[in-house]
C-alpha cells in the first residue's frame, strides 16, 4: 500500500474538485472514488491524456494486472 500512498501524494488526485460528467465519442473517462471516516469523494474527467487523474489512472490499471498499449 506504499505505492498506493505514493501516488496519491504525487498527484493529490483526491484534492481535485469534482467536474459534471461529460462525455464523448472517443477517449478515456476517468473516474477516483474514495471514502474514509471523512466521507466519500468523486473525481471525474474526460479524456486526460496527461496530468494527475491519468498518472493515477495508469497506476491503477497496472495493479490490475491487465496489459494495454498506453503503458
């Protein structure tokens, strides 16, 4: 779970505010969910290619175990 809270850390992706769903024909959506004794948190965005939500995303979809051509 170091890596888990690494990563959190380097991209503060929690502390980004929700945005209203948008949605596309092509690209990633991007979705962090998290709930602790604070509550519960949301993070949606639209097709990031770089930045915080898609460095998290990338990690998360490593954990996964699953291959794809983006990493």
């Amino acid at each position: 779970m170091q890596a888990l809270s690494r990563i959190l850390k380097q991209t503060a992706v929690l502390d980004l505010p929700p945005v209203d769903c948008m949605l596309g024909a092509d690209g990633s959506q991007w979705i962090v969910e998290a709930a602790d004794n604070e509550g519960y948190k949301y993070i949606n965005r639209w097709s990031h290619n770089f930045g915080p939500i898609h460095d998290f995303g990338i990690f998360a979809l490593k954990l996964t175990g699953w291959r794809y051509e983006i990493y």
